[in-house]
C-alpha cells in the first residue's frame, strides 16, 4: 500500500498516518444491532515508519498521544514525504 502511495505522490508530496498503538487484531461480529465482520489492528509506530521508509518515504514526524479522557489506547501519527528528487 505505502509503495502505491509513493507512486502516486508528487516529489515532495506528504503522507500522514494516523492509528491506534498497540500489536492486537480486534474483530466484530455486530455493530448497531447488525451483523458485520470487521477486523482492525494496532500497530507500532516505529514499525509503519520502517514500511514507509522502505517504501521510498523520509519519515518527517513521529508523534504518540496517550489516551485520555474515553479513549482506550495511545493514538499515533506519523508524517512522512516523498523525497523531492529520486533517490
């Protein structure tokens, strides 16, 4: 997914990613009274920095959050670019 978003970016151009922390894989069977099948996962944001990285991306910023107030988890954000000229 990271290396399309490479493709498709202009040089220069940004990616911001923002995702709960943690290694889990949650799943629902229901939601609103509904049957669905829905599986998530957390991840590490050192880990999504090495897969932009390795998909041609420079890592600008790595911010985690702690939960606060109703949230459950830490929220991460990471913004990375494409570099301006080809590597």
């Amino acid at each position: 997914m990271f290396t399309e978003f490479h493709r498709v970016l202009a040089p220069g151009g940004p990616v911001m990613l923002a995702f709960q922390v943690g290694d889990e894989r949650y799943h629902r069977d229901e939601a609103f009274g509904k049957p669905i099948h829905l599986d998530w996962y957390r991840h590490r944001p050192d880990a999504v920095a090495d897969l932009l990285r390795d998909a041609g991306f420079e890592t600008w910023v790595r911010v985690v959050k702690e939960a606060e107030g109703t949230e459950r988890t830490p929220q991460a954000f990471v913004i990375a670019r494409k570099p301006a000229t080809a590597a």
